[in-house]
C-alpha cells in the first residue's frame, strides 16, 4: 500500500490508501460469468473529490505526478497480474510504454505487467471465453492490497510469467531496460509445456539515476 517510489511525497502514499479502500468494495465479489465484459470503470466509476477520493499519484507524460483518486494504477495492476494466471481474455489494457520510471525496490513481478487507466476513456477490461463463472476478490490490509480470482472448477492448466534477456542498454545520452515479457501455460497433471506466448517487448527510457555497473558494457 504504501511503497518506495523514488522522491513520490509520502502524502501522496497516504492519500493513495484512502482512494484504494473507497475504489476496492466497489469491485470486490463481482461474478465474471461466461461471455461477459468486466470493466474496471464501470465498476469503479468516476474517483472525484466530491466521493471523498484525496490527490494521489498519477503518471502523465512519461513523468510523476498528481491527481484526484491517484493509485488506481496500482489497482489495476493487480488485476491484471491475475488474469495473466487465468483463461480470461484481456480485452482493453493500457501500459505507461516507453518509461522506466521509478528503481526497483523489492520489485516481485515482472517489469512491463503493469496498466495505466485514465477515466472514463483508458479503461481495463477482461472477456470471460469459457464455459465457467470466475470470481475477482479484492481487499486491503495495513500493508497490502491483496486479491484472488477464483473459479467454479479448478483449472487443468496452470500459468507462469516471466521475464528474458532482461537488461539496461545505453544509447547515446539515455539509460533504456530492455527484455521480453513471455507466459507459459502447462498441464497440471503431465507438467507438459502447452504454450509460450511474448506478452511484450521492453523498451524503457530509465528516467532514474542508475549505476554503472548496471549497464550492459
């Protein structure tokens, strides 16, 4: 909940708290039953002050800022790390491309799984594909904000993320963090690789001072 983001104001850490406990009942239990959209927007709606939402942080031009209900990145962000584990189809997601905005500091998923939405038009959607109903919880603790999707039936199949050839890449005057952001599915019984699918490619601007021994020579 309130995380080390290079010189981000800790008031703003704060306020992020307070706008995820007022965004995460509004979506937690939703059912994503078969052939249905879940809309993190249509769920969430618009995070205006009048709502009780506090100025947070936003990202907005390749750089930090602040705004009204800022943190809602963060929110998506879990979302979208659990889908990544599951047969639901993203529809619509967004990501702050071109960025590397802040060092890593006990970073545990990879560089490149993250969102960005903007109300009412950046949305973050998912489409239910299969023939069972899936479940988003969602909660908050003095320290986390955690989550869960659960399912009817437990899946065959399971989900890995992963990142390759991860690196920092000078050019010219600029940093960049390069690699590929790939997800493999196995059967559960056999262990048998199903499919290896590139997620994404990296290319990240460093906008952060980082060490030279960091940087591939």
């Amino acid at each position: 909940m309130r995380r080390r983001l290079g010189n981000v104001r800790q008031d703003l850490q704060e306020n992020k708290v307070i706008n995820l406990n007022l965004a995460v009942p509004k979506v937690s239990g939703i059912l994503v039953r078969p052939g249905e959209v879940f809309s993190f927007w249509k769920l969430v709606g618009n995070c205006s002050e009048k709502k009780g939402y506090k100025m947070g942080l936003t990202i907005s031009l390749g750089r930090a800022s602040e705004g009204i209900g800022g943190g809602m990145c963060q929110f998506t962000n879990l979302i979208h790390w659990m889908a990544l584990h599951t047969p639901l189809t993203i529809t619509e997601h967004h990501h702050h491309d071109g960025f590397d905005l802040f060092p890593d500091f006990g970073r545990q998923v990879p560089f490149g799984t993250g969102t960005s939405v903007f109300y009412n038009h950046i949305d973050y959607r998912l489409k239910n594909d299969t023939e069972q109903t899936f479940q988003l919880i969602v909660y908050t603790t003095e320290e986390y904000l955690c989550g869960e999707i659960r399912a009817e039936k437990e899946l065959s199949v399971k989900y890995h993320v992963f990142v390759k050839d991860e690196r920092f890449i000078r050019e010219g005057e600029n940093i960049y963090r390069i690699g590929k952001v790939f997800r493999k599915c196995n059967d559960k019984k056999t262990g048998k690789l199903l499919s290896e699918q590139l997620l994404k490619e990296n290319y990240a601007k460093v906008m952060y001072e980082i060490s030279e021994e960091k940087i591939e020579k």
